[in-house]
C-alpha cells in the first residue's frame, strides 16, 4: 500500500489541503510519490515550490506528467511499484 499524490499543476491553492492530506497518521507511514498533473497546460508550480509546501523530505519523488499525453505517468507508477516491495508498511 503506497500513496500517490495527485496535484493539479494549474491550482496552486490546493497544496495547502494537500499538505493537510499529509498529515492524516495513516499517511504518514506509508511510501509517497507525488505526481504534479497538467503540465500540458501553462502552471505556476514547480518542483521548489511543491516540495516547500508539501514539506516533502528529499527522499519523496515528485514527477511533472501529463496524463492527457500520457507523459510519465509510467514513472510515477513504476516508481511506486519499487517504494512498496522496497519499504513494505
């Protein structure tokens, strides 16, 4: 079981629920990947500004993806795949 945070690249406003998702006990032990949704689209994150509002430790990955174009939502998959057979909660 893992985590998979969604945010969408075009709504900065929503990291602070996001953040507060994070939070919750039972999030906190488990693997995290962060996945940063519509860079097809003009946005106004990046990585600097997810990781100092999440509060994420260096070790969480964040990917920038389009799932519209399909871009790298495989990473952020495999990338979860390998964070819970590696840190089994």
């Amino acid at each position: 079981m893992g985590i998979i945070l969604v945010i969408d690249a075009t709504k900065p406003d929503t990291l602070a629920r996001a953040r507060e998702l994070l939070m919750l006990p039972s999030a906190s032990k488990l693997p995290l990947v962060v996945a940063v949704n519509k860079t097809d689209l003009p946005h106004l994150m990046d990585e600097v500004m997810v990781r100092e509002s999440l509060r994420l430790r260096d070790d969480v990955p964040v990917f920038f993806i389009s799932s519209l174009k399909r871009s790298d939502v495989h990473f952020v998959i495999e990338t979860m795949v390998d964070r819970i057979t590696r840190h089994p909660y």
